[in-house]
C-alpha cells in the first residue's frame, strides 16, 4: 500500500510539473482518426541574432540535432502562425517561430509515460 502511495505522489508531483498537454489527431490508413496525446517535458525560448527564421523550413540553418524530420509519424504546418508540430509515437515537439527566434516545448506521449510508471 506504501508502495502505491508513493507511486501516486510522484506521479501526482509530475503531472503538477507539466504545463501543457498536446493532442493531435491524425488519419490512419484505413482513413480512421487517430488521436495521440502528448504531454509536456521541457520547454525553451532560443533567441538567435546570428539567423533569420521566418518559418520552419529556415531551420536547417540550426543545425540542431534536436530538430531531425527523420522516422516522424506526422508533422503538421500551420503557416499563418508560425508554428510547426513535429511527433512520433514516443514524443512530439512543437515549435513557434518568431523574428531572430524560437520557442520550443517538448512533449512525450501518454503512452509512454504510463508505461514508465508500471
């Protein structure tokens, strides 16, 4: 029972830590509606002086290991708003651009948390 208990508090601390939650819906090949949940790890906002961001395709000149497009399950353009989502079973990230900047948060999916906690 102690056991349990603990277990719950420290889910209960995680989840307090976590700002946001991201759902994302998407179409599997039977053209069924897939819904996967994520929910946030980390976050950060990078201002970068040295480049020139306008969208997601200007990311290339990061550089950044973080942001690879291989093995993605989907991602998701919003042009109007700057904003790209980039997800895999296991985690997703979404990404704001703004003038000489970035804002990133990372998610991992509901999923794999539960199965980190059994």
């Amino acid at each position: 029972m102690k056991k349990l208990a603990l277990v719950i508090g420290v889910i209960s601390l995680f989840l307090m830590g976590c700002d946001d939650v991201l759902s994302v819906v998407t179409v599997d090949e039977k053209g069924e509606k897939v819904y996967h949940n994520y929910i946030s790890l980390l976050g950060d906002t990078v201002y970068d002086a040295t480049v020139n961001l306008k969208n997601w395709q200007d990311m290339k000149q990061l550089k950044d290991e973080k942001l690879s497009f291989d093995n993605l399950l989907f991602k998701i353009v919003s042009k109007k708003e700057n904003i790209v989502v980039l997800g895999t079973d296991e985690y997703a990230m979404e990404i704001k651009f703004f003038d000489s900047g970035y804002k990133y948060t990372m998610f991992i999916s509901a999923d794999s948390l539960s199965k980190a906690f059994k």
